[in-house]
C-alpha cells in the first residue's frame, strides 16, 4: 500500500531525525542520549523511509552497506583506545582536547567511542531491517 | 600499565574486525585466522609466564579504580586458561583449512570463530560477576550462529534446543546477578568477597549461590542439566563440535571453581560443595552409561564430556589444594584429549564415510597413524600412564582418597574402567574389525581433500598429551601453583583492591 501523505512526510523527516540523532549523540557525554540512542534513532529513520517508499528505495538513499557501517563504527570504537595505548596510561583512559567550539565543547577518546556505537547501532539495525524486510540475500 | 591482560581479548576482536569485509575472499579469512592464532599463543605464553614469575596482574580500564571500573584480572588459574584456549584455537584454525567448506566460510565461519574466542578469554579474564555475564552472552551469540552453520534440518534442531537451554540460563544468571547487586551493593568479585561474609541477609545470598551453580552448570552440564549436550554437540562442523567439545563447557566448570572459591568463601560455599559431591559421581556415572549406549561416535564422545565433568566437579567439592591442582589439571588435559578426539572423529569422517560405528571399520590397516593417534587420545581420556589423563585422575582421586570421600573416589575409578569400555568400544568398531562396505569409502561432503591439514592438529594435540605425561614434574609444579593462588583469597583481593578498602 502506498500513502502519499507518508512518503512525503518521511522525505522532510529523514532529515529531521537524523539531525536529532547526531544532536542526542554529542550531547549523550553528560545528559541523556549517547551513541546506542543516537544510533537507533538514526536507524529508525531509515526504517521510516524504508516503510513508506519500499526498502529498494530505502537501500538506494542509505547508500552504504549496512555491514560496512558496522565494520566502520567497531573500527572507530577500537581507535578510541589507540590514544591511551599509545600515552602509556591505562587502557581506554581518556583523552581530552578543548576545542572551544561552540556547541560541541570538549572534544575527546569518549566522544570517538560514542561514534563508534553509533555507527555499529546504526549498521546493525539496518542490516536487521534490510533483512526482514523480504530479502533472501543472507 | 597491563595492556597484557587485555591482548587475549582484544587480538581476536581486531581479527574479527578487519575478517569481516574479506567475505568474499576466503583466502584472507584464513590467513588473518591462522596468523592471528599464532600470534594469539604468543600473547598466552607471555601472559602466562609474567603471571608466574610476578604474581597476579590487573587491569582497571580507563583508569577507574577497581569496584566501580571494569576490571581484567589474570591470575596463575586465568592465565592457564586462557594458554589452553589458545593452544585449541590456533590447532582448530589449523584444522578448519583442511574441513570448512566454501559455503560456511561465506557466512562468516572465521569471524566467528575469533569472537567465541574473545568471549572465552573475556570470561576467564574478568573480575567482575556482571562483565562474566556479558563475556558469556558474547560467547554464546557466536556458538548460536557457528552450531547452526550450514543449516542442516539435524543442525536446526540441535540449535534450537541448544539456543533455548542457554536463553533460559543466561536468564537465571542475570536475576542472580541482580539479587547479589542488591544485597551486596557491588559485583566485582574481589569486593564481593571482602563484604559478602558482612551481610546479614543469608537466605539471599543462598539463593543467588544456587542459581549460579544452576547457571553455570548448565553451561557446564552436569548431572540433571546436561541433556542438551549429546542433543546438540554432534551436529555442527567438526572444527565447530571440536572447539565447543574442549572448551565451552570447562567456562562454566572454571566460572564453577572461581565463583565458589574466590567470591563466596563462607557457608554458602560449603552447602554448594556438599551438593557437589552428590551431583559429581552421578554427572559421572550417567555420562558414561549414556556414552555405551551409543554407536554414533560424535554421540558417545559427547556423552564422555559430560562424564569427565565430574571429575572436575568432585576436585572442586574437595577444595584441598591438591584437589583444586588435580582439577585444574583435569580441566586442561581433557580440553587437550577431547579436542583431538573430536579432530579425530572428523579424520575418521572423512577416510570411511560415516559416524556411525557399525558402518565403518578396518581404519587399522588402511590408516596406521590414525589408528596410532586415536590409541593416545583414547587411552589419555581413560587414565592409562604415562599418558596426561593418568596423572590427571591420581591427583584427583589421592585427594578424595586423603579427604576421606571414598564412595565418590570409589565412583570415580569405577567410571575410569567403563571408559576405557567405551573407548575399547570405539577401537573394535572402527578400527580393528572389518570394513562391512556398507558406504562407499570417501565422502565428499566432508573435508576438501587437504588431509595434512587435518592431521597436523591432532599429531601437535598428541604431543601436548604425551608431553604432559612424560615431564609431569613442571605441570605439577603450575597446577600446585595456580591452586595455592585461587585459595588465598586475601591475595586476590589486595591485588585487585590496592589492598585499599
């Protein structure tokens, strides 16, 4: 079934989620939100999108695979340790840098986890969406 | 700074990573999985010998101090675990280039197996009952997948069973787990141990004792919890049931051994002991009466698993530190003999067609040193000398025959002579009587043809067998180390702890 109020709507609120999620991952360091909300909002867009215009479409504005996301986001969560290994302190110990952006403020090795969960959230929801949503591929 | 500690678990992490977008080029897989293993062992020895020579090592993750951080800790008992988990995976990394078909290896048969190893390591590593939890449940979400590989109808229907036992398990765990943070107020398990003797409530602290030893012994399947193994672990590939067959069930007999010595040391401890030494000669008895009634050979070996259990169960009711170095010893001398069996069995597989023993036969004369390999495998799990398992059970039984458990220690040598039963059985059946020609003698649906590949493994599993029985002296000498280490708690304790609180 195709609704046309839905597949408009969900075009203006791909984008408004998916700036939500990036707005609830940099601000997840000291108030709720985080990487794994983040990400799950993210990914709930996409589903959105998926729902209302088909998952071909869905894949097609994604653009990525979805396993590569994952692939990425635990790449990038593993790199948030290097920091520490390599300044001799103890293991994932974090690192801080003052950046003085606004909005953003500190910028550090949790901030790069953070990332790191939300891409794999991200990739790991999808792939499961992708995959129920009716195709064989494995 | 002890990044040391961390290495086994993120090694294989990094391997996982970097495997998974080669999925179409298996030939990476392989060779990211064999170097990775190799440099797997190398981690372990080091581990291993720093923990001997400089006692227990710690690491507190981003530097937050021990009970409210996530803490690593490798003492004399982890680290030897954690060598014998690495010794399995390099020779099943080894053996699953000569077995593991094109098919499993596309739906991640090598990622796979590096994540159940990060899960292993992780559990024998951490200090902490919640991250135990978590360490499990990332072992057994890879198991899940690695038993269903292939998806067989038979494989389905193991899984099923398998995935459902564990779900349930893992259930329990986590209410125990919850119950205890809410009396106690913390899950490491140093500080557990320091303030478990202060709490009041002990009808509390006796219901989370007994649902750990339901949780663990389901993953460690003994005696009334043990079913769903003979029902699952003959159904996966070889290098799957091989791996799962040496080590998955010992994290739960080590989670048995740690919990029970380390975390709860006063009463509670006590009663789970004594309902151990009812539970270990009937965890042995039964496995291997169900084992002769067997005549699938994956079947029966998994029937002896459950057998050997016990052993290690009745070691760890005994809690003398000649016990607790005989069981460790166990532990490792039968991942070492179960291992190769399994290898074995999948050998078998592949020369003569089939797993069930009345169709096969006459190995004897058309594989000599399979039939050489098999001899000390059989005879190392049944206790012959100078073989591993011979020094092994006389650890175990003098120190049931010193502590004055002489029913047990009588269960115990008579379970000894049906396994030797049971493996007669096997050498009869497939090795020494005739082939009945009742399949045709190779088949293609096992192994791809690269024999030595298969060979390797078990010749290097035999030697660690043959090893362990000739230099005994060494082993004995770790073993006594590592069990004087798990029952002085105070030292645990003040290594984790700072010997602050």
């Amino acid at each position: 079934m195709h609704s046309l109020i839905l597949s408009t709507s969900s075009r203006y609120l791909l984008v408004l989620l998916q700036l939500f999620s990036v707005f609830l991952l940099l601000r997840g360091h000291n108030e709720p939100g985080g990487g794994f909300a983040g990400g799950l909002v993210a990914a709930a867009a996409y589903a959105l999108y998926f729902i209302a215009n088909g998952v071909e479409e869905a894949r097609r504005v994604f653009r990525f695979e979805p396993l590569t996301v994952v692939v990425a986001g635990l790449g990038v969560a593993l790199a948030s340790t290097l920091p520490s290994i390599l300044g001799g302190m103890e293991f994932m110990q974090s690192v801080w840098g003052n950046t003085g952006i606004p909005v953003i403020g500190k910028v550090g090795t949790p901030l790069l986890f953070d990332v790191g969960v939300y891409l794999l959230v991200l990739g790991i929801t999808l792939k499961i969406v992708f995959s129920l949503a009716g195709e064989d591929e494995p | 700074m002890n990044l040391l500690v961390a290495l086994p678990i993120l090694l294989p992490l990094v391997t996982a990573l970097v495997m998974l977008p080669f999925r179409e080029r298996p030939g990476v897989q392989r060779g990211l999985g064999l170097g990775a293993s190799l440099a797997q062992a190398a981690v372990a020895v080091a581990l291993l010998s720093r923990v001997y020579a400089g006692g227990i090592l710690t690491l507190q993750a981003g530097g937050w101090a021990a009970p409210f951080g996530i803490t690593l800790v490798a003492d004399l008992l982890s680290a030897v675990m954690v060598a014998a988990t690495a010794l399995i995976g390099l020779t099943t990394s080894i053996y699953s280039l000569g077995s593991i078909d094109r098919e499993q290896e596309r739906f991640f048969f090598h990622p796979l197996m590096q994540l159940l190893l990060v899960g292993i390591n992780g559990a024998f590593l951490t200090g902490d009952l919640f991250n135990l939890y978590v360490w499990f449940e990332v072992m057994l979400i890879s198991s899940f997948v690695l038993l269903a590989l292939g998806g067989s109808p038979r494989q389905l229907e193991g899984s099923v069973k398998y995935v459902t036992i564990n779900l349930l398990s893992s259930a329990i765990f986590l209410s125990a787990v919850g119950i205890l943070y809410g009396v106690a107020g913390t899950l490491n398990m140093a500080d557990l141990s320091a303030r478990l003797p202060m709490i009041e409530q002990r009808d509390l602290l006796s219901v989370v004792a007994v649902l750990l030893l339901v949780t663990f012994g389901v993953k460690a399947a003994i005696f009334p919890l043990f079913f769903w193994l003979p029902a699952s672990y003959h159904t996966p590939p070889v290098a799957v049931s091989a791996i799962f067959a040496g080590l998955l069930t010992k994290v739960g007999v080590y989670a048995i051994m740690r919990v029970f010595t380390t975390v709860f040391t006063g009463p509670e401890s006590e009663a789970i002991f004594r309902i151990l030494l009812w539970i270990a000669p009937l965890t042995m008895v039964v496995g291997v009466l169900g084992a002769a009634a067997q005549y699938d050979l994956r079947k029966l070996l998994s029937f002896h698993i459950v057998s050997q259990i016990g052993y290690m169960l009745f070691a760890i009711a005994i809690q003398s530190p000649l016990a607790i170095a005989g069981g460790l010893f166990y532990i490792v001398h039968n991942i070492v003999a179960k291992t190769s069996l399994f290898y074995i069995s999948g050998i078998v597989r592949h020369k003569s067609g089939a797993f069930q023993l009345k169709k096969i036969g006459g190995l004897y004369s058309t594989e000599p040193l399979l039939a050489a390999l098999f001899l000390v495998s059989a005879l190392a799990l049944a206790g012959i000398p100078p073989l591993s398992g011979f020094w092994a059970k006389l650890m175990v039984i003098r120190a049931g025959l010193e502590s004055g458990h002489y029913f047990v220690t009588a269960a115990a040598l008579a379970v000894s002579l049906l396994t030797l039963f049971s493996m007669t059985k096997i050498w009869n059946e497939a090795f020494w009587k005739d082939d009945p020609g009742v399949v045709s003698s190779t088949d293609e649906a096992h192994g791809n043809g690269r024999t030595a590949l298969l060979y390797l493994p078990v010749v290097m599993l035999c030697g660690v067998i043959v090893f362990f029985g000739l230099s005994f002296e060494p082993v004995y000498e770790l073993s006594a180390r590592a069990a004087g280490q798990l029952l002085d708690v105070e030292s645990y304790r003040n290594a984790v702890l700072g010997g602050g609180l």
